[in-house]
C-alpha cells in the first residue's frame, strides 16, 4: 500500500478550517464577539508562528461544543461547510488528489483540525481515512476534552503510526503534502514531501532538503508532481 497523506489547513482548502469556524461562531452570535474573536486570532498567529500552547487551544476551540446538544451544532456545522469551506475547495487540490486516487494509493488527511470540523470536509474530496484530534464525545454530548494525542507536531507521527500499526502498513513510498512547518516532524520521515503554498520556514527548509515545492491555488497542479506521482503506481 502507497499512502498519500495530506495536511487540510492552507493545503487542500484555501484558508484554516479551525479558524473559520471559530469566525463563523462569532457571525452567528453563538459565542461572545469580543472575546472569543480576539483568543482565536492569538491563537492562529501563535499556530502560524510555531508557538501554540495545543492544550490550552484546544480547551479553547473545545469549549463551544459543550454548551449545544449535537443535534444543533450539526445544524451549525452544515451551514458552516456550506458558507466557509466550500468556497475554498481548490480544482487543483481536487486534480492532485485524483491522480493519486487513479495510481492505486491510500488516501488521508491528517489535520490538528479537530474531527467535528474537519470530517465532513474530508468527505467532501472523498478521503475515506482522517486522523485528527478527536473530541470527546460521552452521552451524547461533547465534554471539551479530547481522546488520545492532539494531532499536533510530532503528535501527527504519533498518531500515523497508531494507524500504521492498527492496519499492518508502513511507509514505503509515502506522500506527505503540507504548507506548515509545524508538519517537519511528519514531513521528514515519509519518501515524498511536498511543500504546498508553503509559510517562509517551511520554504526554507524545502530549498535545504530539495523537496519540491507547488501551489495549489492556481488553476491546475503543476504537472512536474503529476507527472511524479504517476510514476509511483
């Protein structure tokens, strides 16, 4: 088995799930404006910049979804992934992922993104396996902890290899597409890393390591990874 994983924030979509919905809670007047704007903000500079507390975000990002029955919040998150998401799935994201689909490879999405937000978002490009950090969920109701490892920095290479445990897989000839350089730790152990749209360390780091680096937010995928995953059917 060839996997092809795939990170979700500015990699598949145009934009931070986590984030925007966070923004969508504020429009709908479901959390406090002012307040919750402002931690979500600090919160996403202190992702792009590498210093995010995870655990402290995630009692933050957790929090709204214990004050609703599921029932609601999957009220909200349809109107969510109508509103904000699909807007900025990318033909090109859609193209790259089809050629891998063609070659016979494995599809994921692994994502800090936790699976209430993300999971219909993977099904929106047909990736049947997602690894993501997974409220908590008892009774019926979410508790605002989460199960097991965040799926954060190296907690992305704890959780991947659970998964690879759990099925009997590995790594061989594996594919890993990111635009962070919080994903280094997952990056460097797979045979392909691909930088998409990447932030200015992860650049760096690519030109170092003489990954390739495309765009996903043009048109069309470049054809020089086309043209390269082809060639690992």
């Amino acid at each position: 088995m060839t996997l092809a994983i795939f990170d979700l924030d500015n990699t598949l979509i145009a934009g931070d799930s986590d984030y925007l919905w966070g923004q969508f809670l504020v429009e709908k007047g479901i959390v406090n404006a002012e307040t919750y704007e402002r931690a979500n903000t600090k919160f996403y500079e202190d992702y792009k910049q590498g210093t995010l507390d995870i655990h402290e975000f995630l009692r933050f990002a957790l929090k709204p979804l214990t004050t609703h029955d599921a029932q609601q919040l999957h009220d909200w998150r349809k109107t969510f992934i109508e509103e904000k998401i699909k807007p900025i799935l990318m033909p090109a994201a859609h193209q790259l992922i089809n050629v891998h689909r063609q070659a016979g490879h494995t599809l994921m999405i692994i994502t800090a993104t936790n699976r209430f937000v993300t999971e219909p978002i993977a099904d929106l490009y047909g990736i049947e396996h997602l690894i993501a950090t997974t409220p908590e969920f008892i009774d019926g109701r979410y508790t605002g902890e989460f199960m097991g490892t965040p799926c954060f920095k190296d907690g992305k290479v704890i959780r991947l290899k659970e998964w690879l445990d759990q099925n009997g897989e590995n790594l061989e000839n594996s594919w890993f597409y990111s635009d962070s350089h919080n994903d280094l730790p997952l990056l460097s152990i797979v045979s392909h890393a691909v930088a998409v749209d990447p932030d200015d360390l992860l650049m760096a780091h690519s030109e170092q390591q003489q990954w390739p680096v495309i765009s996903l937010r043009a048109p069309h995928c470049p054809d020089s990874i086309l043209d390269k995953v082809g060639n690992y059917r």
